[in-house]
C-alpha cells in the first residue's frame, strides 16, 4: 500500500468514526428518532476495520482488502454525512416548535398575526386520528403542516383556529376537506 492510500484510508477511518459518535450522541439524545442509517454506517465500519486486520494477516488479499476498506470507510462516512443533515432539520424543527409550545392563545394570536403578514402560516396537526393527505393538501395555501402524531396542544389548538378562520374566510376553505 503506499502512502496516499494510507492517508486516504486514515482519513477516511477517522472521520468515518468520529462522524459516528458525533451522530450516536445527537440522534438518541437530541431528536426523537432512531435511524437505521446509522446501524448500516456501524456496520461498514466494522467491516472496514475487520478488513484492516485481515490486510496485516494475509498478504495475498492486501490489494482487494485495501479496495474493501476504502469502500466500507467510504460508505461509512456518507452515510454519517446525511444523518448530520436529518439531525440538522429535525433539530431545526424543534427549535421553531419550541416558540410555539411556550406561548399562551392570547400571544399565539400575535404570532398569527405576524406568521400571516410574513407568509409564513403553520397548522399544527395532532390527535388520535392521521392527518391524512392534509400535509400535500395544506401546502397548496402556503401553509407548513407540522404533525404531532398523539400530542395536542392548547395553544396550538387556538393558532389552529385561527389558521381555520383564515381559510375559510380568505380562501373559502374548510380546513377538514384537506384531510381527504
């Protein structure tokens, strides 16, 4: 193997594994969702390093080994780069719920009003029952549905109304035909 190989190898390794503890810590602790991206980057790196000690035992295999450790490596840290993004978005999500959770129906009808004037409408879908094809349905009004699955919120109830208001009024709309 020469040098560039092991360098691209080692670069790839570390940053492979690092990306790793990066995305185990931020998907269990920070976000509420379990990937299975992150199992499948476990297991490349794990055969990117069974590779690595096949590669000092046999000398015959060095060659293929080293194309079988610089593809796990390789796939390893791909899929830990798009598992940073989903982390981000979710994180992002939650950051802008969190406004939203916090604020009484008297200040959510503030906010209403200045989601309204910035065209940036949300609807906060919850409950027992699925929302649906309300989320594609929603979007045609230029309104960001964001499902709660379970979980129903007071105030969010209250900023939903008034979404409900703003439709039926300026758009002639009744919220519930969008769930079909």
């Amino acid at each position: 193997m020469n040098a560039r190989t092991k360098y691209i190898l080692l670069i790839l390794g570390i940053s492979a594994f690092g990306l790793s503890i990066y995305n185990k810590y931020n998907a269990y602790t920070e976000t509420s969702f379990n990937p299975i991206e992150l199992e499948y980057a476990k297991v490349f790196f794990g055969i990117g390093i069974f590779c690595v000690g096949l590669y000092y035992f046999n000398k015959n295999w060095r060659n293929l080994m080293t194309k079988i450790m610089i593809g796990a490596f390789g796939i390893c840290l791909i899929l830990n780069l798009y598992l940073i993004a989903q982390i981000y978005e979710s994180k992002q999500i939650q950051n802008r719920l969190s406004e939203y959770y916090e604020l009484d129906c008297e200040k959510i009808t503030d906010r209403f009003k200045a989601d309204l004037k910035n065209n940036e409408i949300k609807y906060f879908s919850g409950g027992l029952v699925g929302s649906g094809n309300l989320s594609e349905n929603i979007k045609k009004y230029g309104i960001e549905n964001f499902e709660l699955g379970c979980q129903v919120y007071t105030n969010l109830n209250c900023y939903n109304e008034l979404v409900s208001n703003y439709l039926k009024d300026q758009k002639n709309i009744n919220i519930n035909e969008l769930y079909k």
